[in-house]
C-alpha cells in the first residue's frame, strides 16, 4: 500500500514537472506562426517548417529517433528492443486556424513527447514502438480539405487533393514542391496497418462539459458526425411599397421559418444543428427579398437520429416555403459518418484515471478530429482536457497545468497497461 502510494506520488511530481515544460513549449511554438500578431500555422507554409524543425528538436531532447514523412507529418520514434514490433501511434495535429489558440492540436502532440521522454529515460521495455505523431493539417485551412496528415497515414489520400489551391492560386502540388516533398510520393506516407497496434489522441475538449463538471480529462466515447448543408430559397423580389401582403413570396420571412424549424428539429432530436451563415438578395431596404441562401450544419454521435432529424426538418421547410409559394432546394456540401472510439482504449483509459485518482467520465466530442481519420485503420482512442469556457479556435484558448499533469499520468498508466509493464517510479 506504502509503495503503491509512493509510486503515484513520484509520477505526480514527474508529470507536473513535464507538464509545466508542455506549457513552456506551447507558448514556444505559438512563435511559429506567418503572423507576428496572431497564431497561424497552415499546412506547407514556413510555419509548418518551423514548427517541425522545433518539434525534431525536442523529440531528439527526449532520446526519442524523429523523422518527416513524405506529406509533412512529423515523427518520433522511443523504440521497442524488438525491431520487428508494431507501433502504436500517439499525436495530434501542429497546424492551426487563423488567430487560433496555443493548445488545440499542440497539447496532445507535446503530450505523446513527454510520454517517450519519460519511458525512455526509465528505459522501459515496451512490446511497441511507441511513435509520437504531429500531423500537418488537421484544421484544412489553406486547402479546404481537412485532416490531410492523419488521411494520408491511414492510406486515405486523394490524388486530386494535388490540385486544390489556396487563396494565393498556388496548388497543393506547387506547395510541397516548394516545401522539399516530393509530391509524387505523397501516399508513401502510409503506414501498413499490420504494422500498427492503435492510435491515442488527447486533446482540448473544445466545450464547457468537464468544466461543468469540474474534472480536469475526459474519455471521448464518440466523435460526431457532420452533414453540412447550403439551403436556396426563390421567391419574387417586389416593391415594398407596392405589392399587397397577401401577393408577396418573401424568400427571407420563408427562410426565418425553416431556421426556427431548424431549432424545433433540435428539440425533437437528440442533434446539435447552426445556421451559420445567411445572404439576401437583393437586399435593399425597400425590396421584398427574392433570394435567400443559408448554410446548415448539423451534427450528432449517433448517424441515425442525425439522419432521421434531417428527414423532419426536410419536410418542415418544404411545408414552410410551399405555403409561402416559394421553391427550396439544397446542396450537401460536407458529410461525415460519427465514429466511434475504441471499446478497450476507453476501458484503458477510465482504469487509468481510477488509478490516478480521477472521476472517470465521459463525453461525445462535437467537433472533427485526426483520430476519425483513423476509422477502420487502427483502434482510436481519444482523451479530453479541461479548458477555460469551452473556448477553442481564439488567442482566449486557456488550460490549466494540473490538468495537463493529469492528462499526463493518466495515458502513462493507459499506455503502461497496454503494454503491460509496471509503472516506472
Ligand atoms: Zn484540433
């Protein structure tokens, strides 16, 4: 009992340590960035590189091998003595949005280094390599297409992902030729999945849930699934002085009512749904709105309430602009299956928290993350960490360094038990 307490002390004070370097570290890269105003690192810019370049050097600090993949995904490496064994996978994504926040992505790919770090300074025998990945472009900013890096891992890539272009015209072919890849050899960044035992990821929650309930991590159970969506109401532009109430096809009182459909759908369903983004035509003052177009995403973890959710809310609007004598149509502009996260990383990481003296809990993540990418490639689990507000996506992004030592010691002990080792004290 004496020992057993021992031991989780000495990991406590081990992770706080590494957890006020994570934090250190965060604010370092926060450095690379294409702006000196604001964070924002996109895929192949020199931010990327730098960005990289620093990660290379911490990973070798921590007696960890690294290297760059053939898309810009960078690696570390604390190897099994078995040269043959399969690797098991922890990261997340290093690029950003624009005027993005410290942690997001960042926290879990410093995490996975301090992991190696402390396995490999008590040299622990692991049955697998355990390979620390910092994806390239999770967020999909300069490109449009997300979840490039961890796509093309898990043997995803898209050819025509080559000609997409940026706001400046340059293609993503131009752009890694530019970087020093070769974008012939992009889908070599695949990795056999005979090869690879899971994938881990932490990352900040993104929403207010564990600060509710005042834990500091978080097992994600699922990850939601999103259809995205472009609605195109036709009425009749007029006079607003001169056509009667009762011959008017106003196209945004039609539209106000599909979005107030869009809220009920909510209530009657277990889904998250936004209206996001609005346009009326020809919006002037004195003009009866002609056309109108609005976006609609909608999400939930489980596909078939998402699903059924949209079929109401189909015939909700079409009833609501046919009465109005207006024609609604739609265009599916994004559409991604909920995934869900592995049963035996979940059950991995609740027993790591009961070790580590943490509630076990767990939430559905809302948002999209590197680790959907890993669906039907190699078993995905996801960790959650407390951060101020819910806040993601902003300079306000916040956490607290006790939630990172936390968010450490609890995947040491998952990932311990994977392997079946003890604890290093
Ligand atoms: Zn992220």
């Amino acid at each position: 009992m004496l020992v057993a307490r021992k031991n989780k002390e000495v990991i406590k004070t081990q992770s706080l340590d590494a957890a006020v370097r994570i934090m250190h570290r965060c604010d370092t890269l926060a450095q690379a960035s294409l702006s000196s105003e604001h964070i924002e690192r996109t895929y192949l810019s020199n931010a990327h590189a730098q960005a990289n370049k620093i990660i290379e050097g911490w990973i070798s600090e921590a007696q960890m091998q690294s290297w760059q993949d053939a898309v810009g995904n960078v690696w570390g490496r604390y190897a099994s003595e078995d040269v043959e064994a399969p690797a098991l996978i922890i990261g997340s994504h290093l690029d950003s949005v624009v005027n993005a926040g410290r942690y997001d992505g960042i926290l879990g790919v410093l995490l996975g280094i301090e992991l190696g770090s402390f396995l490999a300074k008590h040299r622990v025998k692991l049955p697998f390599h355990l390979d620390v990945v910092g994806f390239c472009d999770e967020e999909g900013v300069r490109f449009g297409a997300t979840l490039l890096g961890s796509k093309a891992l898990a043997g995803k890539w898209q050819p025509a992902w080559m000609d997409l272009t940026d706001e400046n015209g340059v293609s993503l072919s131009e752009a890694m030729t530019e970087f020093g890849l070769d974008p012939s050899k992009a889908i070599d960044a695949k990795r056999d999945p005979e090869t690879i035992r899971g994938f881990l990821e932490v990352h900040i929650e993104q929403g207010p849930l564990l600060e509710k309930r005042g834990l500091p991590v978080g097992v994600v159970t699922d990850i939601a699934g999103a259809r995205r969506f472009e609605f195109i109401i036709e009425g009749k532009a007029g006079h607003s002085g001169t056509v009667p109430m009762f011959l008017r096809n106003d196209a945004l009182l039609g539209a106000s009512f599909c979005i107030q459909a869009v809220e009920e759908a909510t209530k009657r369903f277990d889904v998250l749904a936004t209206v996001g983004q609005i346009s009326c035509e020809p919006g002037a003052v004195n003009v009866i709105p002609g056309n109108v177009n609005f976006s609609l995403d909608l999400r939930s973890a489980k596909d078939g309430v998402r699903d059924r959710a949209l079929s109401w809310l189909m015939n909700k609007m079409r009833f609501e602009c046919q009465r109005r004598g207006l024609n609604i149509d739609y265009i599916e502009i994004h559409s991604a299956d909920a995934v869900a996260c592995d049963s035996e990383w979940q059950r991995l990481l609740e027993s790591a928290m009961r070790d580590s003296g943490v509630e076990v809990n767990s939430l559905a993540s809302g948002a999209g993350h590197d680790a959907m990418a890993m669906s039907g490639y190699t078993p995905m689990g996801m960790l959650f960490v407390r951060c101020a507000e819910g806040i993601s996506h902003h300079p306000a992004e916040s956490i607290m360094v006790e939630d990172v030592s936390v968010a450490l010691e609890v995947i040491t002990r998952a990932i311990c038990d994977k392997a079946k080792v003890e604890v290093p004290r």
